[in-house]
C-alpha cells in the first residue's frame, strides 16, 4: 500500500475507534445544529482532530478541507489537499442507526489520488489510489455488470440541507423508481458511493453534496472501472455538488432519464461549476 494511503488508513481508523466508542453512550453527547436538519456533536470534532492531527505529522505541508474546520494550509499552491469527512451519516449516528463512515481522500495538483471510506461498523474499509484499483479489505473491487435497469438497484440520498432543488429531485425520483428494480436511501453518502463500487449498488445519483461527502467515494468507483460526473455527465461533482455514478452502461441510462428533469437552477448551478473548475 501506498505510504500516503497508509497514513490516511490510519487516520481512519483512529477516527473509527473514537466514534465507535462513543455510539455506546449517546445519551451523554453534546449536540448542536449547524443548520437545519443537519447535526454536528463533539465526536464529529474529536474524530476530525484525529485525523488531522495524524495528516498533519506525517504531510506537515499538504493543505486540508475538513467539514468541520473548513481550510487549513496554502490551498492555491500546496501540491497536495487532504479532503476530510470525519463522520459521514452523523444524523444516523446520533439516532444509533450504524450506517456512517469516516471518508479521507487526497488531490494531488487537483487530481483525486487516494482514498479511503471507513465503515467502523463492520470493520469495512475501502481504499483506492489512481491507476492502483479499489479495494474492500484487500479485495479487488469491480463495479457491477448488469445493464438491464429493470434489474437494477439504484442509490441515492434526499435532499435535506438546502431544498431549493428538491422538486427536480423528485421529479427524476418518479422517473426512475418505476424503471429499477429498488431504489435505496441509507443515508451516508460516501459509503453509497462505496456500494457503488463493490457492485451492490448498480447506480447512485445525489443533490447537494459538499466535497468531503463525494471525493474518497468518487475514485473508489472510478479504480472499480466505473463513471462518476454530474447530472450532465460533466467532471464537475466537486464544484456542483450533484452527482452521477455507476457501472458504464447504467450511467448512460440514468443520464438520459434525468435530462429532462434539469431545471435552469441546476443549470446555472452546472455552468457555475465549470467556471470554477
């Protein structure tokens, strides 16, 4: 394994252990809103400080964009940005639903190029570096082969930060569900994007993710051979905070089916990614 995957495995699974152990005694955490529906406790901080803290010795001069502290280090010039969510699904797991994840990856010159998605539920760990393939506790991963979407069972999470665009969301939701065989919404979407990759998810698509939700996710399904884009197939995910992702020949088909659903507002929203890009 890659020194610099080495680390971020690590990393995670310090970061795994903290949340673990809290999930026993939830009663006792400290909880507050950052906005609305979206929750922050104080393990979310303690497991985020872990990480960095741990980055941070081995990389002292990568730069970092964690969810909870935001930007750290010089953003414009660093060679290499760690991209952190220290607790993915925090709603699931202030409620004790174990379906969260710790999910760490690493731009170099702007490139996605390690990842790392830490379910310490189930001691799963997904990890990727560019060109190295995905894999689920040292097992190769593979994206699905089916292309049939009556067969299929698609991914996805629910608009709950920001509804601006929550009507197109259930209009390409309508459009979908009768087409697949199942439709699911477990609530953390890195490790969505993960099932992706391992193939128990076919297809995932998703309105107003941030970074961190998306990055490690992201090559993980691309190291598993298959597509990740927005909802106009652009390499704009990160920008936008839409995305597209599944095996190749499923991809095209949902893109197809959520055209024409695409409102101005998640055009200008796409447009606006471009130019960032």
């Amino acid at each position: 394994m890659h020194p610099m995957l080495n680390i971020a495995v690590k990393a995670a699974r310090r970061a795994g252990d903290i949340i673990v152990q809290a999930s026993r005694n939830l009663d006792l955490l400290t909880i507050s809103k950052k906005s609305r529906s979206d929750y922050v406790s104080e393990v979310d901080g303690a497991a985020e400080d872990v990480i960095i803290r741990i980055l941070r010795e081995a990389y002292p001069n990568h730069a970092i964009l964690a969810e909870e502290s935001g930007t750290s280090g010089d953003v414009q010039d660093a060679e290499y940005q760690w991209i952190i969510d220290p607790l993915d699904g925090t709603t699931n797991f202030l409620h004790g639903l174990p379906q969260y994840a710790v999910s760490i990856a690493l731009k170099h010159k702007g490139i996605l190029n390690k990842a790392v998605v830490y379910n310490p539920n189930n001691n799963e760990l997904f990890t990727a570096g560019r060109g190295d393939g995905a894999y689920l506790n040292n097992k190769r991963l593979r994206v699905s082969k089916r292309i049939h979407l009556e067969d299929c069972l698609i991914g996805t999470g629910i608009p709950f930060r920001d509804l601006t665009h929550v009507e197109a969301y259930l209009s390409i939701f309508k459009d979908i569900i009768p087409r697949v065989a199942g439709i699911r919404r477990p609530g953390s979407a890195s490790l969505d994007l993960s099932y992706v990759a391992a193939g128990r998810y076919d297809g995932f698509w998703e309105i107003g993710l941030a970074p961190w939700d998306m990055a490690a996710g992201a090559l993980i399904i691309k190291e598993a051979g298959g597509l990740v884009g927005d909802l106009e197939g652009d390499d704009t995910y990160l920008e936008s905070g839409q995305i597209l992702a599944g095996n190749p020949k499923v991809f095209s088909q949902l893109l197809k089916i959520i055209a024409p659903h695409l409102t101005e507002a998640l055009k200008e929203n796409h447009r606006a990614a471009k130019k960032k890009k």
